[in-house]
C-alpha cells in the first residue's frame, strides 16, 4: 500500500493537498507545522491532550453494537462508534480541543473559527469559553437563520458570531470570510479548522486530533472480537474529519472502508453534496481536492438536509484515498438517510445526526450483503437534537 | 522583456497601475474604461477575473467579481478581451488577475497560449504562493509573460530577497496585512519593508492594497516606484454603474475626473 508516505514534505496526498493561499499567510503556516510538529513530539503535550479528552470529553467514547437494528435488517451485525457522547454533541470537540491546546502552546489569545451548522462553531466557542481564548465565529447568514438555536449557544459561550452576507452565505462562504479575517490578523489569531480541509498542515493536523476515533474503535472492537479487526468500517464524508479520523489506524490493513457522502436528492440531480462522486479537481480554501464547481471554475453550491455534509469541497487526503481506491466513497440521499434515522431510533433508541444517518444508512445496505457472522463498524459521529428542527419540518411537509 | 513592459520599467514617473474588474459592468465598458485610464496616465493595467469565492479581496471587488459573473464574463473572455484592447489601441502592460481554480480549469498550458497570443503581459495569482508556483512560473516564461509576484509585510527576509531580486514586470508590495480594499491607515513600518523590497529588486517596486486618495499615493513616492488602486477605482465603477451602461460617454468623462483627482499632480 502507498498510503505510509503520504503526506509528502510538500503537504501533497499525491496531487491533492498542498499550500494555495496568499503570500501574507505563508508564513503562518510554516509556524503551524513547525509548532505543530513539535507538540506532537511532546510527551507533555500529547498526555495533556489525552487527559483533556477523559477528563473534559468523556472519552473513550463507548461501542455500542446495535442488536435489534441488526438483527431486524439481516446479514451482518453493525456496531456504533458512539462519537456522539462526546462532550458538545459530536466528534468536532477532539479537534477543537486538539488545536486550541495547540493555540495556547503557540501564545495566541484569539481563535477563529468557520462554522456551517454551527456545530464546529459550538465546538470552538467551548474551547475557547474551557482555555480562555476571544472566539470570533463567521456563519453564513442563511445558516444563522437555519441553526438559531447552535447561533444562541455560541453566543451564551461568549464567542462572537459574525453574519457573514458574501456570496451564497452559507459554509463555503464563511470559510472564505474566516480565511480573509485570519489574513488580516494573522499575526495574532489561530484560525481553527473544523474539518480535515484547508491549506496544509491542516488537513494532517485535523487527522491527527480525530484519529483516537479510530484507535479507540480498533482496540475496543478487538476486545470484544478477540483480536479481530472488523470486516467494514463505515463513515459520513462532508470535509470529512470524523471519516478520516476512524479510518486512520485501518488505512494501513486489510478492513474494507467505506465513506459516505451526502446525494441529497439524487447525483443525477443538481441538488448534491457528492463531491467525489460527481466533482473535478481543483482548489477550494487553500487545498487542490475534488470539488463541486462548473466547466469554467467557479465553485457551485452543494445540497444536502445535512448541513454538516454540504460543502462542494472535501479533505485532501480522501481525495487520494477515492483516487488510489483505497477506500470507497458512496453517495446516500436524504430520504435514505432519514429512513436510516427513524430506524437507528425506533430499534436502538439513539437518536443520530442527520450527517451519521448517512454512514448508518449505508451500513444497512452494505449488511445485507455480508454475513451473518461478519461485522460492520458504523461510526455515529454526532447526535441529532440539533437535527429535531429539521426532522419536524421533513415531517410536516410530508404529510 | 516586450516592448511594453521596457516603456513601463524605464519609465521615470510614479507608475499608476489602475485595477478593474473584467465585465463590470459589461465587456465594452470595461474597454472604455481601460482606454480612459491609459489617457490619464495609466503605466499598466491589472484586469480582474469574475470568480466565485475570492479569498483575498474584500467587499469591493467581490461585488464586481458578482456582476462580472452575471455577466458571463470568464477567464477566457477576459483574456480575449485583451486582444480587442489592443485592437483600439491600448499600448500598456496588461496583466492577468486570476483566482488559481480559474486557471485550472481552462488549462494553463492553453490559458498562456491564448494569454501570449492575446498581447497579455502578465499573470497575477493572488492563492498562488511562490512555493506552489513553479510550474506555471516555468512556463510564463516560455510564453514571454511576467508572472508578477506578491510579497507582504510578514513574507520572511530570505525569502523577500529572493521574490524580489527574481521578480519579472514589477514587484507586488503589499501595503497592510488583509484582503484588498480602501484603508485609512497602514502598517507601521512600511517604508522599512519597501526598502528592503526595492533593494534587490531589478524591475519596479509597487505599493498595493488600501490605497484610495492622492495623499496616500503621494505617502509612497520615494519609497516605491508605482503604486496600484484597485478598490477605489472599483467603487467607483460600481457607483457609475448605470451610466456606463446606459450613458457611456458621460460616464466616462466622470471617470477621468475622478482618476485626476486621484494621482499625484506630476504624474501625469
């Protein structure tokens, strides 16, 4: 496998990745790898790091393997990363933690940070509130009218939420506008990203911070399987952290991967967030990747009910792994998502975020085609109360 | 080196190098105002490309780039926009301000072709770093096109050193740390960094990034050899926006107005 050598010391997942940003924050980013590089050398650094996850987060996080949704599915048995306990709601806290560890190391006192759904922006509003960081978050205006609720949480933990009005005002847009305030204020500010996207070293950064997902998932799964590694692993792909984060320790074996991205209401139709599906290469935020845009260049806009899984972009290094086919990217519209949802909820009694319904979604079609002594680890990256809305709506109009 | 870019480099003056977005607000319109500038003085041109998620310009040419998009404008419009300039007369360095996807997509090899054979001098790519663009930088050269380089105040001293002494067309000094825009102050310290920037450097030095009055204009004579305007000029595009759609003429006259009272008296 020629996945141990990527990154390479250009920041490049073959031909993804790398370093497209204005001049005025290269330098910023050389910082970044240099500091980063360092702490993960740390013994200190990584125990701290380690401890703030069993202490603050809660982790490990449990796998929870799903009996009666199995069981009334058929074929093979489907186990849950349960990433949704975590403190605030969903993997995006190990990344924020991770980097806002990181941003006190380095002496920075102010972080920014992007947020679509507004989960990444609770997330860093909480680290910010836990290691007493300013926190300014930029959110699409359309997504601070879609996600009050996240918006007033941000607020009550004392981040600031800036409208932001350019382009299509939704997550590709604050992305910019956060890349654009951290250029103006580079000298000072730690731009936190909440997903494995962005201009090298992020994308290795985010890996790095989420990829107790996946460790924790290997040693908790051999336990109950005797030393076996499952027979799938399974996980939504928006920018893709928490997919990158569970596959890490399995990249390197013999597991069958899976990333599911969002079809919204189809890939035949123009309503989509199937980036690997349906895109071209090409630059988004600072990294060459897959992306949603048309013949001349310029970046459409995706769709998906899952806020967290709509971005035309997505994370270098599963642009490489799509390439390289190491791991299999699948698209699953809304409607098999929400069906997934109701299913995971009625059987399990969990009720997940619309962005994992799609791993979950997936799993069950990807069961009945395996055995019945086979395992399937599904990992349920967030939960759903952020979702009811939305679910209330679906349903509504639906009727 | 072309002939328009020795004029330009051996000139005496303090160079005025006008930014404008292409297609805004229509295609002739952005020929006339090219041809307005050149009469008042213009050294080169910088011609903007319509794209959909700028990250390094500010609310000004963002709403440019918008009505450019609507109006179909593209990467190859623009650069095929440039041999109809020539074709009226248009004398001075043009060059190509383009967001990397754009160029991507077109295909560089066949965007420097058609950018050669179109009488385009330049390319600027504001998310293409120096330690990204060696390819491109290779081939502008077999094309005969400057590929102009951008430092900023917080690029480090080797380097400035080595952007600005390999620097072709001119130096691109970012005058304040942000996104393009008007400014009312810039960063202390300034002049040090374009002292250090001219001191290797062969072809002109010039000062971008805020600049919106005589005055400030004026601040960097000495220090600088030129000085760029882009979001003001922009602004003012925007504010004549019917005009130069609907009463072209009168607009324009408007806009040279505005352009003198803009530059230095003895520029001109």
């Amino acid at each position: 496998m020629t996945t141990a050598t990527v990154p390479d010391n250009r920041g490049r997942y073959g031909v993804f990745g790398g370093k497209y940003v204005p001049e005025t924050i290269m330098f910023a980013l050389e910082e970044l790898e240099t500091a980063f590089d360092e702490a993960i050398q740390d013994r200190e650094f990584n125990e701290l790091f380690q401890r703030e996850l069993a202490i603050y987060s809660g982790r490990p996080t449990p796998l929870t393997k799903a009996d009666r949704l199995s069981e009334s599915n058929g074929g093979a048995s489907i186990y849950l990363k349960r990433e949704d306990l975590n403190h605030t709601g969903a993997h995006k806290i190990n990344n924020a933690i991770g980097q806002a560890l990181l941003a006190v190391r380095m002496g920075k006192k102010k972080i920014i940070a992007e947020t679509g759904a507004g989960q990444h922006g609770v997330a860093a509003a909480t680290v910010a509130a836990k290691y007493g960081l300013s926190c300014k978050v930029y959110m699409g205006k359309e997504d601070i009218r879609r996600q009050a609720l996240n918006v007033f949480r941000m607020k009550l933990l004392g981040a600031e939420v800036i409208e932001v009005t350019s382009g299509s005002q939704t997550l590709k847009d604050a992305t910019n506008e956060a890349i654009r305030e951290w250029v103006a204020a580079v000298e000072d500010t730690f731009y936190l990203i909440g997903s494995a996207v962005g201009p090298y070293p992020y994308p290795k950064m985010v890996k790095q911070f989420q990829q107790v997902i996946g460790y924790e998932t290997e040693s908790q799964f051999k336990e109950i399987q005797k030393g076996k590694l499952p027979d799938a692993v399974v996980a939504c792909v928006g920018g893709g952290s928490n997919a990158i984060g569970m596959f890490a320790p399995f990249i390197e074996k013999d597991v069958p991967l899976y990333g599911v991205e969002a079809a919204g209401m189809g890939v035949e139709t123009a309503h989509h967030a199937a980036t690997l599906s349906k895109g071209s290469n090409g630059v988004i935020h600072g990294s060459l990747t897959k992306l949603l845009q048309t013949s001349e260049g310029q970046i459409t806009e995706p769709y998906s009910i899952s806020a967290g899984l709509d971005y035309p972009g997505i994370g270098p290094e599963h642009a490489y792994l799509h390439e390289t086919k190491r791991v299999t990217y699948e698209a699953v519209t809304d409607e098999e998502a929400l069906h997934a949802l109701k299913l995971l909820c009625e059987n399990e009694g969990i009720l997940c975020a619309l962005e994992s319904a799609h791993a979950v979604a997936y799993s069950l079609k990807l069961a009945k085609e395996m055995q019945k002594d086979q395992h399937i680890v599904v990992c349920l990256s967030g939960r759903g109360d952020k979702d009811v809305h939305t679910l209330m709506e679906f349903e509504e109009g639906g009727e | 080196m072309n002939k328009r870019w020795e004029v330009f480099q051996h000139s005496s003056d303090y160079r005025f190098t006008p930014y404008i977005m292409a297609g805004d607000p229509c295609e002739e319109a952005t020929i006339e105002l090219s041809l307005a500038l050149e009469q008042c003085g213009a050294h080169a041109l910088e011609l903007g490309v319509p794209y959909s998620d700028p990250l390094a310009d500010g609310p000004v040419i963002q709403r440019a780039g918008m009505r450019g998009l609507a109006q179909n404008m593209n990467l190859e419009k623009t650069v095929k926009l440039v041999s109809k300039l020539r074709e009226r007369g248009l004398k001075i360095p043009v060059i190509i301000f383009t967001y990397y996807n754009l160029l991507l997509q077109l295909g560089e090899n066949r965007f420097l072709k058609l950018a050669e054979d179109s009488g385009v001098d330049g390319v600027l790519v504001p998310d293409l770093p120096y330690e990204e663009s060696g390819y491109l930088q290779k081939m502008c050269s077999e094309h005969n096109l400057a590929l102009i380089s951008l430092v900023s105040p917080t690029t480090r001293e080797e380097k400035l050193v080595r952007l600005s002494s390999e620097a072709e067309g001119f130096l691109y000094c970012i005058s304040s740390l942000g996104v393009t825009g008007i400014r009312s102050e810039f960063r202390a310290g300034l002049d040090d960094f374009l002292k250090a920037a001219k001191q290797n450097c062969r072809v002109p030095v010039l000062v971008g990034f805020g600049l919106s009055t005589r005055e400030q204009i004026q601040q960097f004579d000495g220090s600088s050899d030129g000085f760029i305007v882009g979001s003001a000029i922009v602004k003012k595009i925007e504010e004549l926006e019917s005009d130069l759609l609907t009463n072209r003429e009168e607009a324009i006259k408007t806009f040279k107005s505005y352009i003198e009272s803009l530059l230095p008296v003895y520029s001109r």
